[in-house]
C-alpha cells in the first residue's frame, strides 16, 4: 500500500543506488532495472515452495501464501532482500508482517527499513540472527525515518563489492539459525496456549 514514508524512501532509492541490478516493484509498477514480473512468471512454472500449508476447504479462492508473492526461484536469484515494513514511523513499536517473515522462512539475508531497533528486537525478543557481523546495522538504532532511509541506502551502495563468496559460511550459519528458530515457534505458540488456558481455568475456578 502506498504510504508517505514508503514514498520517500523509494524516491530516495531511485535517486541515489549507485548500480543497476536491482529490482524494485512498487505500486504495481517495476521501478529496477531487472524484470521481476519475468522472473515471478517463470518462478511460477516450478513445483519449489517453502510452505506446505493449504487452504482451509470452502476459502480457496481467499487463499495466498508466501511462496505465491515472492516465488523461492524468484528469492533465490537475490543476494538479499530489501524490505520496507508496515510499520516505519512508530516510536516503542516492535511490528513483523510477512515481509520479514518471508526472508526468515528462507535463509535470505535481509535489510530492513521499518521501526527503529526492529532488528534489535529480532535478536534479543524472538532469538533470531540478523547480519551486524558481515554488514554494519547501526542504521536500525536511528530514529528519524529520513536518517534511516539514508544510511540504509549508503549500506547498500556498499554491498554491491561486498565478497558473498567469502561471507556464505556466515550468511549459512544465520539462514541455518533463523529457518531453525521460526519453526520453533510452533511448538512455542502451543506452550503458550496451553499456559493461558490453565490460567483462565484457575481464574474461573475450574480444574
């Protein structure tokens, strides 16, 4: 969806990445110089998909997943994703929508515009790795939006001689953690669910 603040930064984007072999989709329109909507066609011609969970009957056609927005062949052929969260200007707000969920799920590394300290968070709420050992991630500590859009696009002028070769032991390490971590949370939710249902039983009096 179209916001002020996603405005700017993609403007910002368009005006100051210093290289070519991007892409970026933005309102239904390619603003890269790379074809995504080739490659999401042709993505979708293969059976590879990172979630396995169906529609419930009777809302198929309510149905979209993951794997259907940003096709794995489609992610596979990044070096990382750039992602613009929800939520951006929100002081003391921690906010994870599909967007980074999506990166987690897979292993791909990740820059994140969003909420100050939301890779903070990451790391010391959910347990998750982010990339302050291969990249510097400082720009997450900064508040105003427009000061983060702009370290964040210093950062990735500086990634395009970035050596990935060398960094793939690391960058492995961290998609190995966080694709191990995020599939624990199902186990984490039952916990949780059950914890809440002894204390709402305890409060009402039942055993």
């Amino acid at each position: 969806m179209r916001r002020p603040e996603r405005n700017i930064f993609v403007q910002h984007l368009i005006d100051n990445i210093n290289f070519d072999d991007f892409i970026l989709s933005y309102q239904g329109k390619n603003l890269g110089k790379t074809d995504y909507y080739r490659l999401a066609i042709e993505s979708q011609k293969t059976e590879m998909r990172f979630d396995r969970i169906g529609p419930v009957a009777g809302y198929e056609k309510y149905y979209v997943s993951l794997s259907d927005l940003v096709p794995l062949r489609t992610m596979s052929q990044a070096h990382l994703t750039l992602i613009a969260e929800t939520q951006i200007t929100y002081l003391d707000s921690f906010f994870i929508t599909e967007k980074t969920n999506k990166c987690l799920i897979t292993g791909t590394p990740f820059v994140c515009y969003a909420n100050q300290y939301h890779l903070k968070n990451l790391r010391e709420k959910l347990g998750f790795k982010t990339y302050s050992t291969l990249w510097d991630e400082s720009y997450d500590d900064i508040q105003d939006h427009h000061e983060r859009a702009t370290a964040i696009v210093k950062l990735l002028n500086q990634l395009q001689n970035f050596d990935w070769e060398s960094a793939r032991p690391e960058l492995l390490h961290i998609a190995q953690h966080n694709m191990y971590n995020i599939f624990q949370f199902r186990n984490k939710e039952r916990l949780i669910f059950i914890e809440n249902s002894n204390r709402l039983k305890k409060f009402l009096g039942r055993e």
